[in-house]
C-alpha cells in the first residue's frame, strides 16, 4: 500500500479482554486473547469554520458511520478542521473527503 504525504499510516493491534464474574462458585480468570493486526491512516480535512453546529453534527454522524472510520475529531477551538484515523483497506482518504463535500460543500485534505 502507497500512502501520500497526506496521510500517515499506523499499526494497531487489537486486543479483546475477557473477564469473568469474580463470585463464590468461580474464580476470577482473565484472559487476553491476540485478535489481529489493522492499519490505520490518519488525515486532517480543512472544512468551513462557519457552518452550523446542525452540518458540523451531520458530519461526525456521517464519518461515523463509514465502514473502516475508527475515529473522528471537530476540535472546538479548531472549527475548520476534521481529524479522522480510519483503516484504509477498507475506506479511501478520497471517499471520507467526499461524504464531507456532499454535506458541507467544500473540503480539502490537509494531512496530519
């Protein structure tokens, strides 16, 4: 995978923590078990520091819910900006930046 200046990519692994009910008939067991190994890119977007508190709720909501967004960020004291890690064997940078063009308007990638 080739990865522009516009993006950085991470490597994550999961882990899944199982714990048991600690009470008198069982003792306590934890386990970790090694789940799998996932890339995450991140990138920054610059969008309208003016749009309303209604588009910028849209937004999270949308990237929120595209298959492969791990994260996203609207700093409050950084309105023109949107911070998203995602796992881009499943989503594009390009994809993310347009379902923010198809809300907002305008949206250029910055990078992180």
């Amino acid at each position: 995978m080739i990865l522009d200046q516009q993006n950085q990519l991470h490597q994550l692994t999961l882990y899944i923590y199982t714990f048991n009910t600690i009470n008198k008939y069982n003792n306590t067991q934890i386990g970790v078990r090694k789940m799998t190994d996932i890339n995450i890119a991140d990138v920054t977007l610059h969008i309208d520091n003016n749009l309303s508190s209604t588009v910028r709720e849209a937004i999270d909501k949308e990237l929120r819910g595209i298959n492969g967004v791990v994260s996203v960020h609207m700093p409050a004291d950084k309105a023109h900006l949107v911070e998203v890690a995602y796992n881009p064997d499943n989503v594009q940078a390009e994809h993310i930046a347009h379902s923010i063009r198809e809300l907002a308007g305008h949206v250029e990638l910055i990078g992180l």
